[in-house]
C-alpha cells in the first residue's frame, strides 16, 4: 500500500516536474510540501511524535518510488527522513523529541547532516570544527562542506570536536543546530553534475552559540551517533540507486521496442534483451538485499554489514544500469530530450556521499574478518 501510494504521487506529481527541477536547479518546495501532507516525511517516526509510524522497509520502497522520477526530490527526502530526523529519534531526549521531531514529520521543519569538512571526508573522524564550553551552553566554529539541503533545511545535525586535546572519534560530540542561530551561515550552492535542485554547499559556523539542551546524545558520543546515522542513510541511498536504474531501464524498454533498424524493432534483438535482462536481474538483487538490511535495522539486529553491501551493490548496478539505458537509445541518449542522461547524471553520486564505495568494501571486510 504504501510502494502504491507513493507511485501513485511519483506519477503524478513528481514525473511532470522532474525535467524542469534538473534544467532550473530550483529546490522543489512544492513537492516536498505535497510529500509532507500525505505523511511521507515522518514515515519512520513514531505516531507519538506525529509521525507514519512505519519501517525502514517502509522508506527503502518510498525512497526507490521517488527516485525512479527525480533522484534530486528523493535525495532531499531520504537524507530529512534518515541522517537529518533519526539521530534526533534515536539518540535524543524525551524533550528534544517532543520539541523537534512532530514538526520535521510534518514538514514544517526539514533536516540536514553536517559531517563532512573540507579537509575530513572518508576519514570523518578527523573533522576539525569545535564546540567549546560557553555558560550554559556551546560556541562552535567551523566549516561543514558537500552537505545536502543547505540553507532549505532548518534543522542540522552538526558533528564538533568538544575534546580539542583528544584526536579521532572520542572527542567528537553531536548538537542540533537551528536555522536562524546567529553566526550560522551559508556558501554558495554548488554547481553539480547531477541531482539539480537539490542544493548542496557549505555550512559555516561563526561562534555560532548552541544552548545545552540542544546537546544530542552524550559528550564524546557523536561519532557513534553519526555511524548509526550513516548505516540506515546507506539503506535510502541503496534504495535512491535502485529507482534511478529502475527509471532508466523502464524507459530503454520503452525505447528499444520502439525503436526499429534493419526492419525489426531492436528489442528483437539478443544483444539487446541480454543487456535488458542483465540490468533488471540486478535491480531486483539490489531490491532484496536493501529490503535483507531495512529489514534486519527493524529488528533491532546488527546491520552495518548488510547497509554497506546494499550501498555498494546497487550504487555501482546503478551506474551500470543507467550507463546502458544511454547506449540502448544511442545518440538520443546522449541528449536532454530524453532522460535517460538526467538518471545516469544523478546515479553517480550514489557512488559517493554516505561513504564512497570505497570505504563500503572497508566497512564489509573489517566486519567479515573480525574476531
């Protein structure tokens, strides 16, 4: 029910407006408003909180929904849903849950997470931003870069450093920082490949005073908080791969029986039902072992592993899916009348944020040989 609904909206709604987010790069509020009154934003938080009250098996299926039409809206969905509401979910007070998560279920309030540093990408643990002790409260400074929804967002999950003599993860602590706080400051929006209207850049704090009961989890917690984040951020990145291919290969298909040569239509031929049926044998694959890992993260088992195998495997099917949908349509596929360039645009990303593909093998050997 919930896969229909969300196709459903997609088609509807998401489909006819994809093609002028990617020429005009402009943010899609709008939809993310829609999204938000038929409760797709809180779709992992509780009721309690206003939220759908549903599963992360839930949101791999929203996310993969949304992407197969536009990869920019559901970026932005995924990160609010996962890295920009869950910490607050599962590392927060009562009080910060009652204060923040009702109004990011209901749209009101859209999140973001701030790890990376222009010097601290793959090695996260050793950003440079800190977080000092002022009164009742903490004054951080610092720059965060790449971070998506940058500036739309009103809310941002910002790792700092609170122990400036303690190097790596322990002295790195969570806060929610608030749009508006003074000091808290915005680069320009970068001018990306893909994943147009989706905007990401620099977030900069100047002195930027955090009040103690915005202090997410313990001191010295953060990196766990942000590794926890990250692992069922990769199930919504999975997910985002697994639609952008999808959406590709549906309209290659489309195409090729179509498309007539040598006085057949080229699906009749078998080089090109094999690349078909290669790339759709792998999106499913893909869709179960994202839904193996969603549904593991449900159960409260360990899934690190699982996130990281799904992000790998579909992010890089993703690139080999979207790279034949632009060989299946030939020179079309090389041109913006269709949108097969606009899929393989934005599935390269995949590859990169939330870990690049690189650090997934890391995370999966590490885990496989220990002990």
């Amino acid at each position: 029910m919930i896969r229909d609904a969300v196709r459903e909206f997609a088609a509807s709604e998401v489909a006819p407006r994809a093609e002028e987010i990617d020429r005009s790069d402009e943010f899609p509020r709008d939809l993310v408003e829609k999204a938000a009154e038929l409760d797709f934003l809180g779709i992992v938080i509780p009721e309690t909180y206003g939220g759908a009250g549903l599963d992360h098996v839930c949101f791999a299926l929203f996310v993969e929904e949304i992407a197969a039409r536009s990869g920019s809206l559901a970026v932005i969905l995924d990160v609010h849903t996962s890295v920009g509401s869950e910490p607050i979910l599962f590392a927060g007070t009562e009080e910060q849950k009652r204060r923040f998560l009702p109004d990011m279920a209901a749209g009101r309030k859209l999140g973001a997470f701030a790890l990376t540093e222009p010097d601290s990408g793959s090695d996260a643990a050793s950003l440079k931003t800190s977080a000092v002790r002022d009164g009742n409260g903490w004054r951080l400074n610092g720059t965060k870069t790449f971070i998506t929804n940058m500036g739309v967002a009103d809310l941002y999950i910002v790792l700092a450093r609170t122990n400036q003599e303690q190097r790596g993860a322990r002295g790195v602590t969570a806060f929610i920082v608030e749009n508006g706080a003074d000091g808290l400051e915005f680069g320009r929006p970068m001018e990306k490949m893909g994943l147009h209207g989706s905007p990401t850049g620099e977030v900069i704090l100047h002195d930027v005073f955090v009040p103690a009961e915005n202090l997410l989890g313990d001191e010295g917690g953060g990196f766990k908080i942000a590794m926890r984040a990250l692992d069922s951020g990769r199930i919504g990145i999975s997910a985002q791969a697994i639609g952008l291919a999808r959406g590709a290969m549906e309209v290659a298909s489309g195409y090729v029986k179509e498309r007539r040569q040598f006085g057949k239509a080229i699906a009749e031929q078998q080089a090109i039902q094999f690349m078909i049926a290669d790339r759709f044998t792998e999106i499913e694959a893909a869709r179960i072992m994202t839904l193996r890992a969603a549904a593991e993260c449900d159960r409260g088992q360990a899934f690190t592993r699982l996130a990281s195998m799904a992000k790998l495997f579909s992010t890089d099917m993703a690139m080999r899916a979207t790279v034949d949908a632009v060989q299946l349509l030939g020179g079309y596929g090389y041109i913006k009348e269709f949108p097969v360039e606009r899929y393989f645009r934005d599935a390269k990303a995949t590859q990169i944020y939330e870990g690049t593909n690189q650090i997934q093998r890391i995370v999966i050997a590490r885990d496989l040989l220990a002990g």
